[in-house]
C-alpha cells in the first residue's frame, strides 16, 4: 500500500516537472531588440557599426548607415535569425563618398 502511494506521488511530481520545463520563454518586443543588438555587435563584419534597432509588435526596424552593401544586408540577415522576429524593414543607408 505504501509503496503504490509512493508510486503515485513520484508520478505526479515527473509530470509536474515535465509541464514546467515545456512552458517556452516569453518572446516580446524587448526580448527581441536585445538579441538583435546582441548578435549586430557580436558579428565580425557589422560589429563596429553604430546601428539603431527598434521593434514593434516583432517587426524589426534597422537603421543607421554602412560602409558597404554587404553590411547592409548582413545586419538584416542577422537581425531575421532572431526568434519572435516576423519581418525586417531595413532602413540602414550606404555611406557615398
């Protein structure tokens, strides 16, 4: 008898655990903009490049300027890798010279 109380107790103490750690992480607007800016610094090619980034309701929005075109379209395609992010609307420039 104690055994099978036992039992029971431990399964539902597995399956509380299990429901807790299935709940995924609340992914917003804030949540969003801080791993966008993350991975732009982080990056080696648009790392130095004082980009600005705002979202609203997961539409991310770049801007600032580039030295170049292919660090332009780097900070955009870095910016899509990010969970939650439904589109990019760069408006980052190319500096003339």
């Amino acid at each position: 008898m104690i055994n099978k109380i036992a039992l029971v107790l431990l399964a539902c103490f597995l399956l509380s655990a299990i429901c807790l750690a299935k709940e995924p992480p609340v992914v917003n607007d804030d949540t969003i903009s801080d791993q966008v800016r993350i991975n732009l610094v982080s990056d080696k090619v648009v790392g130095v490049l004082p980009f600005e980034v705002s979202v609203k309701q997961g539409v991310v929005t770049l801007s600032g300027t580039a030295d170049q075109a292919s660090q332009r379209s780097r900070a955009e395609k870095l910016a899509k890798k990010v969970k939650g992010v439904k589109s990019v609307v760069n408006q980052i420039t190319i500096k003339t010279k």
